[in-house]
C-alpha cells in the first residue's frame, strides 16, 4: 500500500491540475468514518459533498451494486432494464403532495451527474418554448451565487464568474439577480416579457455558502414564472434526497415546481442525475431529442433504488431532522465559544454552514479540522459546510463538535494576536 504522500506525488505527475486537493488519500470508510493511506481515521461530515447518504459500505448497497454486476451492468436506452422502472416509480411517487394525491412530477430521465440532471432542465425549457412557436423565449432568469454545474448551458445558469469567465458559454442569455430578492425577479422579468423560459432556484444556495431561500420565496418565484409563461426549475442536486429533512427541499414549503433536477445522494456514491418533470410537459423531449448512453444503466439504478429503499426503511428523513437539530446546536455552541473566527451558523436539516468572520478565510478552519480528524468541505470563501451522511449518528456528531472546539482553539490565539489593537 503507498503512502498519503507517494500518491500525492504522483497524481501531481499525472492529473490535470483542476483541484485543489487535500495532501491525503482515502483509503476505506464504514458509516460516517473514514480512514486515510497511512491509516489515520477521520469523521467524514462532508460526505463526498452530500453523496454518501448511507455513509460508507451500506451493507445494503455494497450487495445491490455486486448483484446487479453479477446479474447485468448495462443495457443501453435502446432496451428496458426494470431497476430503472422501480427507481423512476419510487421517485415520482415521492412528489405526491399527499398521500392519495397524484404524483406532482410524473417522469423521469436519468443521466449521470448534477451537471447533467441541469442540462436536461435547460434543454427541457428552451424546447418547450421553441415547440410552442415562441422563439423569444430563450431567456433564463438565475441567481448571484447559485451553482448548477460545469456543461456550458448549465454553467452559464451559475451565477459566479469565476466558474465561466473564459470558457465562452452563452451567459448573455441568463439575467442574475440576487437570491431572495423578488422585487429583482419582477423587474428583471417585467422588462424582457416574453423572453423567459424558465426561472432556475435552488431551495438551499449550497455551493453559495449554504443559504436558505427566505420564508416565501419560492412560492413567490411559481405565482411570478406562471404569470410570465416561463417554467419553475429547481436545483436539487444538494438539497434533494433527503439532505433537508424531506425528500426534496421544495418540499419544505407548498410550492410546486415544473421540473426538478437530482443528484449526488441519490446514487450513495454510485454516479447517477434525474430530472423529473410534470406530465404535461412529457411532450418536449421526443424520441432522439435527448438521450445518454449510460443515464439509467441498471447497475447505477439498481444502487439508487437500494439507497431510497433503505432511508424509507430506516426511517433517515426523521433521523435527518433530529441529526440536523443536532448539529445546528452544537455549531451554535462551538460559534459561541470562538467569536473571534465565527458568526453563526444556518442551514437545514443536514446541511449546515458555519459562517466564518471576514477577517477569517473558511480554508483555515478546514485545514485545522482535518488535522484534529474531522472532513468538511467549504462553500464560498467564508461558509465551512457540513454534508454528513444522512444516517450520521449521534456519537459521531459529539465526538466532531469535540474536534472542532479543539481546531478552533488552535486558531483562535494566533487570531486574536492579528485581530487585537496592538498597544
Ligand atoms: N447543482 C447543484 C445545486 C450542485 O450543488 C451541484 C454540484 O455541486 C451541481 C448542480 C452539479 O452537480 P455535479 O457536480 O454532479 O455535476
């Protein structure tokens, strides 16, 4: 077995160098728990950023993935493969409003990334428009801050420049305004009449630092994209799956969106997307339109299905809420016992932010975690965010809030040395 540091020299020899990674290499994980190639263990609370919603090596899903490989991996579109019907049918049923209702959102597409699920979305809107003769209606209104994938039409929804400048995708045709702000939205809305296709929202601004759509918002955003004939699109790819406590973050309020794109937790690890839609716009990807060789292979379905299976068994969206509570508490403790590097925090359900000072860069922090054993990812430069796993225990929270009041005490004499008015 090599070391942390020979696999880090040699990636450094052969990997395009467009991450910054961390000096480590993971080695094996069971649950929340993860343990390098020099064999030091970590608390993962980031959770390969929300994908491990079963932590690592699920009983459950290390068996469905070995015996969907050993029964058949994949089919192509051109043939059904019956993992992809369940888990479509698990999905839509999800979106019921209630119980006896019909489900919101009816269809399913499968492809294999977040970025992917967007990119359906995008095609989705721009086709309705172009089959309904409106050829104006290109338009997409986003959100400073909102993250919704790499491919160009994706990346020009995204609303950082440093994710498109230089690339050349078509941002002309996304207006950005800034998230919560309606009056914006109206305006924005207001002056290019006709031209929207699709407003585009995440429920929880993930990659933006981990904010929460204010009270209404999202509610506001259908009543304004029905009145101007444009779609309501929601970016799950975070907040879905459980993260906030109910399968899908929309959920969290009574607004119903057109269409719905998933990802990261929903495959455990196993890389798979979804773009779910309402039924009457069934009609706009026709037979050629739009496709993926490997979206909905029956090995990646099959781990899907295996993930929602068991979070309906285990009962992980009330563990969600009681988890979330959890940490919202103990980060509010560990902000409250170090005011020189922290704000607060905020979030929902299990995915939280712990917002650093400006004088603070969310990096630090990060660093310090990880030296004490505890894995977390940053969102924006000043938010360190906590994705754990959906099943995280309880024991495993304690213990992190314990590390992290240790890493933040390391932090904070040096700080108050920089912060303090020299005398
Ligand atoms: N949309 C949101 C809200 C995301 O958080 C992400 C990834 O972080 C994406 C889309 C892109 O997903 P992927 O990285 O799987 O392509």
């Amino acid at each position: 077995m090599s070391t942390n540091a020979e696999i880090a020299a040699r990636a450094s020899n052969v990997l395009v160098s467009n991450y910054r990674q961390a000096p480590i290499a993971l080695a094996r994980g069971k649950g929340s728990e993860v343990w390098d190639a020099d064999g030091k263990r970590y608390l993962d609370l980031y959770g390969g950023i929300a994908v491990s919603a079963l932590g690592h090596a699920h009983p459950r899903l290390v068996k469905a993935i070995a015996d969907q490989a050993a029964s058949i991996l994949h089919t192509t579109n051109l043939v059904y493969n019956e993992p992809s019907i369940r888990l479509a049918e698990k999905l839509v049923s999800f979106t019921r409003p209630t119980p006896d209702a019909a489900p919101l959102l009816s269809r399913a597409f499968f492809c294999n990334s977040g970025t992917e699920a967007m990119e359906a979305c995008v095609k989705l809107a721009r086709r309705r428009a172009f089959l309904a003769g409106e050829n104006r209606r290109t338009r997409f209104l986003a959100f400073h801050n909102a993250f919704h994938g790499r491919s160009m039409g994706a990346l020009a929804l995204t609303g950082t420049p440093k994710y498109w400048e230089g690339f050349g995708c078509d941002v002309e045709r996304t207006t950005h305004v800034a998230y919560g702000d309606l009056d914006a939205v109206s305006i924005a809305l207001d002056s290019k009449q006709g031209e929207y296709c699709a407003i585009v929202v995440e429920p929880v601004q993930g990659e933006g630092g981990v904010l929460p759509a204010p009270a209404g918002f999202l509610r506001n955003l259908r009543t304004l994209a029905t009145e101007h004939g444009a779609l309501l699109i929601v970016d799950e790819v975070q907040t879905g799956i459980g993260r906030t406590g109910k399968w899908f973050g929309y959920q969290q309020t009574s607004v119903e969106p057109d269409a719905i794109a998933l990802a990261k937790g929903l495959g455990g690890g196993v890389p798979i997307g979804a773009m779910l839609i309402r039924e009457e716009l069934n009609h706009v990807l026709t037979p050629g339109s739009h496709g993926s060789t490997f979206g909905g292979n029956p090995l990646a379905t099959a781990a899907a299905l295996a993930v929602v299976e068991t979070m309906e068994e285990e009962g992980l969206l009330e563990h969600v809420v009681a988890m979330g509570q959890r940490l919202s508490e103990q980060l509010q403790n560990v902000a409250a016992r170090h005011p020189l590097l922290f704000e607060g925090e905020r979030g929902l359900g299990l995915l939280r932010g712990l917002l650093m000072r400006p004088t603070v860069e969310a990096r630090t922090m990060l660093v310090a975690a990880r030296a004490k054993g505890v894995l977390l990812s940053v969102a924006s430069e000043r938010v360190l965010r906590f994705t754990p796993p959906l099943n995280v225990e309880a024991r495993i929270l304690d213990e992190a809030a314990q590390l992290l009041d240790l890493a933040a005490a390391s932090l904070d004499a040096p700080i108050s040395e920089t912060t303090l008015p020299s005398r």
